[in-house]
C-alpha cells in the first residue's frame, strides 16, 4: 500500500509572492518551477527534503470557473480554505526571532506545550503555518 | 470589487489574529480598528459580516476558550487564570464562563479532559460556539 506523502496542496493568490515569502522569508527552496501553459506547477520543499513538496497552487481557470475561484480567494483572505502547514523545527524560539526580522506576521508566539515549544504564523494570503520544536 | 473583498477580509482577519494573540490584553474597538487599517465605525458592522458574529462576541469566546484550556491543562487557580486571560473582575469572568459553557470555571476544570493535539487547532475547534 502507500508508503508516503509526497506532495501537499496549499491555495495562494499570488505564485510569485508566495515564492518570495516561502523561498525568501521561510527559507524553503523551489523544487519544481514549470510552466506546463495550462497552469504554472510550482512546488517547494524544507531544504534537503525533496521527498515532500508543498504545491502552491493559483485557483483559477480552467480548473476552476473564476467565480468560484473567486470564492476560493474570499475563503483563502477570511483564512477559512484549511490551507494549513506544521513544520518542525531544532529551535522554535530562534526561528521565530529569525522570522519576525524578516517581517513575518505571527498569530501566535512560542510557546510551551505537552508535544514541544510551537507557534504560529499566516502566510501573506491568509493560509495557516506552524513550527513546533518537539519535546 | 472582488480585490476590494478579499483586502477587506485580510484586514479583519488580521484584527481576528491579534484577538487570537492578544486576547489578555484590553483590546478595544479603535484598537482593533487601527490593526485593520479601517474606520471604527465600519470596523463592527464589516466584521461581523465576514466572520458572523462581532469583535467583542469573538473575544468573549476566546477569552473563555483560553480559561477553558488553562483549567484542563494546568492547576493554576481560577482568579489567576480570570486575569491571566484578560478578564478585569472573578465576578465577570464566572459569569460570562457560565452564560456561554453552561457550567461554573470549577465544575468544567472537574469534568474535562486534556486534549493533547495542537493548539491551532484546539483554538479553533474548542471556541464554545452558539
């Protein structure tokens, strides 16, 4: 049967802002960049990790109408699409002073919970991520 | 129009998140209107339209879900977790504990069971709703 996840999906409204925010600011790099002219595939993996690669997805046509990727991008901006990554980390507490002098925007500071020291943090277009440092 | 709608939806979602992040502090309206960037008196009505229920309704709940959490996880005293999230008075917090649980701050902390999944998610699953 399946032996593991190799691809995750996330909405985002802009492919070239979110490359500057998840590759600039997060420090993730670019695994696949192709323009396949039906749509742009463009992937991103923590670094030496190739073997799980988040898709940052642009919801338009044709695969889907514009008024409901209209809708898609209302439910991305109200933080309502379940667009949601957990990351794990050596060092919360560091990656977060790290993150924030780059201008990230965090909803939530580190802090100490029974499974590890996590937090949490929204992308530009309202999806959802958060880094634990494991007990 | 649309663009307008999803900046307008940023913008509360991010007044959303400072409620999520600050709720012990006191947070009013104009405080909650400057973090959206808009006018105080389109900040209630516009929120309300994008999440369904007000500001002050949303941080009630989060004020309550996070004493909910802290009477689960921890034994620090009920008049310290009162204040610890943002409650100005133990007769307020009992009070408004009980309007929207149904049960005291000491009969829930003898009834409930932690919840070991992460926080994001208790945060926004475990907010009493209704």
């Amino acid at each position: 049967m399946f032996n593991a996840i190799t691809h995750s999906q996330i909405y985002v409204l802009d492919q070239d802002e979110a490359l500057d925010f998840y590759v600039g600011k997060l420090g993730l790099e670019v695994n696949a960049d192709v323009d396949l002219g039906f749509m742009r595939w463009l992937t991103v993996n923590v670094p030496g990790h190739p073997d799980r690669q988040i898709l940052l997805e642009k919801p338009g046509p044709p695969a889907l109408s514009e008024e409901t990727a209209q809708q898609v991008r209302e439910l991305v901006t109200k933080g309502a699409t379940g667009g949601s990554l957990i990351f794990s980390t050596d060092d919360c507490r560091k990656t977060y002073e790290t993150l924030l002098g780059r201008g990230v925007e965090f909803t939530e500071e580190p802090t100490e919970r029974p499974y590890g020291i996590d937090c949490g943090l929204r992308d530009p277009f309202g999806n959802n991520i958060r880094f634990t440092q494991p007990v | 129009m649309s663009r307008a709608a999803e900046d307008t939806n940023r913008r509360m979602l991010r007044a959303r998140d400072a409620m999520d992040r600050a709720y012990a502090q006191p947070l009013d309206v104009p405080a909650l209107a400057r973090i959206a960037h808009v006018s105080q008196a389109h900040f209630t009505r516009t929120f309300r339209a994008t999440f369904g229920e007000t500001p002050h309704r949303y941080l009630q709940r989060r004020r309550v879900e996070r004493a909910m959490f802290l009477l689960r996880e921890t034994d620090r005293a009920v008049t310290d977790i009162c204040f610890a999230v943002g409650f100005g008075s133990p007769g307020t917090f009992s009070r408004t504990f009980r309007d929207i649980v149904g049960r005291s701050p000491r009969t829930y902390r003898r009834e409930a069971t932690p919840a070991n999944v992460p926080t994001c998610f208790t945060m926004a699953w475990m907010r009493p709703a209704g």
